[in-house]
C-alpha cells in the first residue's frame, strides 16, 4: 500500500498474502495436473496472461466504458470534485480521475490499478439521493479502494479462475472430452474439465472471500478517514433501501459489476453469502456502529 493516511489495516494484507500464496499454490498444482496429463496449456497460458494484462492496464477505461461513464471537469460537477479534493487532501494521496455515470441506480466504484491511474465514478441516481456527507462517506470508501489497490490485487487473484474457464471450453471446443489415453483408460478430456472446474471453484471462493473482507476494510478505512461513520451508515441504508425499488430486469443488467460497486445491484437473499461479492449489509452497519462507539459519536 502507498503511503496515505487512510488507517492500515493489517487483516486485509494478511488476508491478500494469504489468498495470493494459497491461489498460487492452487495453479502450481493445476498445471502439474495438466502437464502429467500430457495437455499443452502453453496457448491457454498466453491467452490467459493477455487478458490478465489488459485487464489489469485498462481496467480504467474498461469499467467506464461498459458503465457508460465519463470523465467530468470541475466547472462541469464542482461540489463532486469539491468532495474529491477535501479527502485527497484528508489522505494525502493524488487525486484520482472523476467521472458520472447516467444510471439511475444509486451506485458508485473505482477503478485504476494504481493511485496515478485511478477514477472514481459515480451515478446519476446516487448523486440524486444522497446528501453532502454521505455522499463523502461513500467516496471515502472508493478512495480507500485505490490507496489499498484492490482493483490490481482481485485483478491478479482472478488470473488462475481465468486459466480454468479457458482450459474448460478448450477441453468442450476441441472434443478432448472423448479422447481416452493409450491405454483405454478413463477420457482425459474428462479429467480436464473435472479438475479444471475444481480449480475454478475454490478459486472463486478464495477471490470472494477476499472480496468481501476488502468491502469491510474500505468501510472501515473511510469511516476512520472522515470520522463520521454514521454517515456511511446512512448513505448504505439509503442505496440498499433504493436498490430495492429498482426493476429487477435493470438490476440484473448491472449485476456483472457487483464486484466493483459500493453495494451490490443484487444481493438477495437467495444468494449464498459464500458467492457474495459484498458482506451482508447488517455485517457493514454492525461494524460502523463500533467505529461509532469507539469514537464516540
């Protein structure tokens, strides 16, 4: 993490230490496998690291361009970029690129994969519901996104759940499915896509797992950094409640970027808590209700 004074939290770096080191023991295993079972993985490989790379270089401009998003001066949202300016300077990092999104679901995210490439957006429907200090509260918690990098760390985590899903269709594509080895013995194409399909599982859990403790820790870290968590309190209870009345046919359209917004479109309760990209809302209120306490307010 860059120096900023967003409060380090020591959890969240064990936790992305862990995941990485537990990812990568996982992918040292799952080429093993495939090198044993005499599969060439080096195109998947190449693939895989080419999206990894644009992913992780573009990131940016790929989330604002599928969220419709664009950049904003300070003549065109001033009391937004006002906002930007006091917790950049509260937290002593550079500021990042401001954008709006015209939705109306009350939503906001940033991207970047570093603190000098970074945008923070938010929607139209946010910025229609939420007041001045909750609407920093929200920010806070963005900010604190880029200053921990979590976009480049889920970014990385994500490379091996992307090596399993590409191995899966090149094993269903190429009808390795079928092919037994010499020896008449079981399809190795079968045994391709049942450890492949393994890999991907547990590394989705692994990277949602990661997920949802950074959400806590950007709760935290911008709580402590405005030091009005009840005001973070608030805009959450305000965004869930809203996200609530919105048709779930455009909930739907926006749920694949659950994984970047400050509270997600769908969340349910239909939804496993283990395939949740966000904690529950209660988890987030109980622990700003601490950080109340604690700081006596």
């Amino acid at each position: 993490m860059a120096r900023t004074r967003f409060a380090p939290d020591r959890g969240l770096s064990v936790r992305m230490t862990v995941t990485m080191f537990l990812l990568g023991l996982l992918y040292v295993v799952f080429m093993a496998i495939l090198i044993s079972l005499g599969v060439q993985a080096v195109v998947v490989l190449v693939i895989a690291a080419g999206l990894l790379l644009v992913q992780y270089f573009f990131s940016d401009k790929i989330a604002l361009f599928a969220m419709h998003g664009r950049e904003v001066s300070p003549e065109e949202a001033p009391e937004l970029h006002g906002i930007i300016d006091r917790l950049t300077a509260m937290a002593d990092m550079p500021k990042p690129r401001v954008a709006i999104a015209d939705s109306d679901i009350p939503n906001a995210f940033a991207t970047g994969r570093n603190q000098k490439n970074a945008v923070v957006c938010v929607t139209t429907g946010i910025l229609r519901r939420l007041d001045a200090n909750e609407l920093e509260g929200v920010l806070a918690h963005e900010m604190s996104h880029v200053a921990h990098r979590d976009v480049a760390v889920m970014t990385i985590a994500s490379f091996l759940g992307i090596v399993a899903g590409l191995m899966t269709r090149f094993a269903l594509y190429t009808g390795l499915g079928g092919r037994r080895d010499s020896n008449n013995g079981p399809p190795i194409g079968l045994i391709i896509l049942l450890v492949s399909a393994l890999v991907y599982a547990v590394s989705f859990l692994l990277t949602r797992a990661l997920s949802r403790y950074r959400e806590l820790a950007a709760d935290r870290a911008g709580a402590y950094l405005t030091q009005r968590p009840s005001a973070l309190a608030s805009a959450l209870v305000k965004v869930s409640g809203e996200i609530a009345r919105i048709p779930t046919r455009d909930l739907r359209e926006a749920q694949a970027f659950n994984a970047f917004y400050f509270t997600p479109a769908l969340s349910g309760q239909s939804v496993a808590a283990l395939f949740s990209t966000h904690p529950p809302l209660e988890r987030r209120l109980d622990q700003l209700a601490q950080i109340s306490a604690a700081l006596g307010r």
